[in-house]
C-alpha cells in the first residue's frame, strides 16, 4: 500500500477547476493528510499485529523482540523503508510535472493590476513562492509520519509531546535517511528550480514594464 500510494494526487489539466492558490495547496495537504492516516494504520500493524502472531506461532510468545526474529525485522523495516522512498520520488515527480504544465488552462487563478508602472499581483509572488516551497516540503516531510522500529524490535516510536517544543512528533523517522536517495535530492532541485523560475517570470514583466 504505501510503495503503491498516490499522495499528491495527479491533476488532469483539461478538466480541474482554477482554483484560489491557498484553496488549491489545503486541497492538496488535505487529501495528502488524509491518507498517510490511512497508512500509518497499516503500517503499524506489520510490526504490532503480523510479525507479533509469526513470533506466537515459531516462538510460543508476543515480546515483538524475539532474537531470533532480529533478521527479520530488518528484513521488513527495509522493505518499508524502499516503500515510503518509491511513495515519496513518486509525489514529488507529480509535483515537478504540476510546475512543468505547458497545458493552455492554467491551475492556479492570479488577479493582476498595475499600480503607477509596477503591476501588482494578487497573491503576491512571495505568498505563491512560499505556498509553492511549503507543498514541496510537506511532501518531504510526509516521511516523518512513520516511525521507526525501536532496537532490536517491530515496536513502531509513536507519536510523543515534545518537552521543549510542546509540539506532537515522532523521535525516529525514516525522514533522515530518505531525504539522503539521490533521486529524491534531484526531483528536490527540479522543483526549487522550477519555482524559482515561475516567480523570476513575473519579476521579469514588472522590470519590462518599467
């Protein structure tokens, strides 16, 4: 389910609907939100429900840290972690092809008005460049919905108040060692890239302009 998951759903430029840029990017966080909750369900049942009754059948006991279940485990904390990377290169590619749209209708509705030679843009080119960046990390950042398996065991490091930030968050993650896969860091500057360019776009026709 989650080397197969669509988090950041496909948009088909030919019949979607122009939307307000802040009610497209809650749209899109929305759906994104919604099913890694379906997901992180799943998951921790492959350490707290699966590998658990295959100890209770070879083992006669439900520690989820039998030694020799160790192999085991790193056999299925791998393949998750492939997983989360093929689910994560495979949003951030829908992603760069958002960005890449040559399509005739656009995605996004902008108002502009010229105001003594500078045209002005509603939303500004910063808010659009920081809701744009911020869709980009949010995806990035989707990892840090799975947490990882404790030592030598399939217990999954739950969701925990953080004492100095009083913030929810999960100590260990996949996050550290996905964002390292070098397909993930080019799509990364794919995209910067990319968003960096839109806006120089809109720069360019207030220096022409004036």
């Amino acid at each position: 389910m989650i080397e197969r998951a669509e988090i950041i759903r496909q948009i088909d430029f030919k019949t979607h609907t122009i939307r307000e840029a802040q009610d497209l990017m809650d749209w899109f966080d929305f759906e994104r939100l919604r099913k890694l909750s379906e997901l992180t369900k799943e998951y921790e049942k492959i350490g707290g429900t699966f590998l658990r009754s295959i100890e209770e059948s070879a083992f006669r006991s439900r520690t989820c840290h039998h030694p020799e279940m160790l192999p085991y485990y790193q056999y299925w904390e791998r393949r998750v972690f492939n997983a989360i990377t093929k689910m994560i290169i495979r949003a951030l590619a829908v992603n760069k092809a958002i960005l890449l749209n040559r399509e005739i209708k656009p995605l996004i509705r902008m108002e502009a008005g010229n105001n003594h030679l500078e045209i002005i843009y509603q939303p500004a080119t910063e808010e659009m460049q920081t809701q744009l960046e911020k869709f980009h990390k949010g995806i990035i950042e989707s990892t840090k919905f799975f947490g990882r398996w404790k030592n030598e065991t399939c217990k999954v490091f739950l969701e925990q108040v953080d004492n100095e930030t009083s913030e929810k968050m999960i100590k260990y993650t996949f996050y550290d060692d996905v964002i390292k896969n070098p397909v993930i860091t080019a799509l990364s500057k794919d995209i910067i890239d990319q968003v960096q360019k839109l806006v120089n776009k809109f720069d360019f026709y207030n220096s022409a302009l004036t």
